[in-house]
C-alpha cells in the first residue's frame, strides 16, 4: 500500500512541471470519480489528450451496480460503459484565468447493460450520443477537482471528481 501511494505523490510532483489550468496541446490528463444517475452510483476512470490549445480527445470506462424491484422481485443489475469525448476549452475566447478550466463537448459510447435472464424489464446495451458541460479547478499545476454534467445516453447525468496532469 504505501508503495501505491509513494507512486502516486511522486506522479503528483512530478507532473507539477506543466502550467495550471486547461491542458495544453500535447499533454495528457487521468479523471476519475462518481458519477450521478438514477440506475446507480457510476464509477468512473478518463484519459484526455489536448490535440489543440483548446480542444481535447479523451476516453472513459465507467462501472455501475444497482438493485431494483419489478413486478415484486429484486434484480441486480449491472452497466459498463466505454465512450470517446470530444470538448471544446473556453479559457482562451473568454479570457478565464489559469486555475479554471470550462468545458463543453459531444460523446459516443457503447455500454452493456447486465441484467438477470428472468428480468422482463426495459434495460438493454447499445450506443449512446450525448453531451456534457463541466469545470475543473486546479488547486496545483497537476491536480484539480471536475463537475461535469450532461444528457442524451445512459453515461451521462453528471460526475465530480479529480484530475491529474501527467
């Protein structure tokens, strides 16, 4: 254990290099979190990657598990999702200052939607487009809290967590 953590202070150092605020074109970024949804409480781990000053790629495997009643019996249920975002970063057209980072952007997923065979319910997997809006605030060059929320898909609804420059 205190080997995982001494890894991730010295990633933290180590990473605290690169300017605060958006990430810059060439660099990358881990996110990772909960998320907010009404089938459960999502986990979530992202890699962005900035392709322009102000446009990042990145990817994103979620997990969720939850439990519900239909027709008077309890089910488990379980949904992985893996989905590419695109977003735009507003820092630049608005003039937001460096520990900021404003964002909006499209996403295309596809999730798997595990449910026992006798449930009779409407869940299944498929491929999902939404949307997202969000802000990160960096409290160091490499490590900032994000709020994102967005619609359209199963991975969407809204997420709070950490990011770290890498």
């Amino acid at each position: 254990m205190k080997k995982y953590v001494l890894t991730f202070v010295l990633l933290i150092v180590a990473s605290s290099i690169f300017a605060q605020g958006p990430i810059a074109k060439g660099r990358a970024q881990i996110n990772a979190g909960v998320g907010l949804s009404t089938w459960g409480v999502p986990l979530y781990v992202g890699f962005d990657y900035g392709v322009h000053p102000d446009i990042t790629l990145g990817a994103e495997l979620s997990f969720r598990s939850y439990n519900d009643r239909w027709n008077n019996y309890k089910y488990n249920h379980s949904i992985i999702g893996v989905l590419g975002n695109a977003n735009y970063h507003f820092n630049t057209v608005l003039n937001i200052p460096s520990p900021w980072d404003f964002y909006a952007g499209l996403n295309l997923g596809f999730y798997t939607w595990s449910s026992p065979d006798d449930y009779e319910g409407s869940h299944s997997s498929g491929i999902g487009l939404g949307a997202q809006i969000g802000g990160r605030y960096y409290f160091s060059n490499a490590l900032a809290i994000n709020l994102e929320f967005g619609g359209g898909n199963a991975f969407n609804g809204g997420k709070f967590g950490i990011t770290i420059k890498i």
